[in-house]
C-alpha cells in the first residue's frame, strides 16, 4: 500500500518575475492553480518535501511561501460553504513519482 496523500494548499508571493515563473512551471506539475498564486495539490509527505527543496532553490529570502495541510474533514465540508463548482473532485490527476 502506498503512502496517503494530503491535500494542501501552496501559496505564494514571488517578487522577480523570473522567478515566479520558474516557480509556477514547477507547481503546475504538482497540482491544480485555483487562483493566480494559489495551488491545490495532492502530496505524500515524501512529495511534500520534493517540493519543498525544489522551491527552496528557487525561492529568495524576499518571497514568501505558505505550505497549508488540510484535513478530510476540511476538504469535504467545502463544498457546503462556497460557490457552486469552486472546489471540484477531492482526488484530483497529479500523481507524483
């Protein structure tokens, strides 16, 4: 059995507009974009660090990037609480190998 995923929510502020694109080609293979610098991803802990180390040899001391952990319970009660269609499918394609 593999390892469970979590979904998370990556947010970030990037001021060089080099960087933010080396960064947003990179999270788009990770996850969904819902917003211009939020994404939606589903990542194993092991993912989640991959990331993580990725980014960090992107990022400068100036950005900011926010990793948030949702829980099932938390994702399932979307749905009830914003517009239809903001929040589609809780398992979504990105597969990380």
């Amino acid at each position: 059995m593999g390892e469970s995923q979590n979904c998370y929510l990556i947010c970030y502020d990037i001021r060089d507009p080099k960087r933010w694109r080396k960064a947003y080609n990179l999270l788009q293979g990770y996850g969904e974009r819902m917003q211009y610098s939020i994404f939606r991803s589903w990542l194993t802990m092991r993912s989640r660090e991959k990331l993580r180390w990725e980014l960090e040899k992107i990022l400068a001391p100036e950005d900011s990037l926010l990793l948030i952990r949702l829980s099932n319970q938390c994702v399932n009660s979307i749905p009830a609480y914003n517009r239809p269609g903001a929040w589609t499918s809780q398992e979504e394609p990105y597969r990380i190998v």
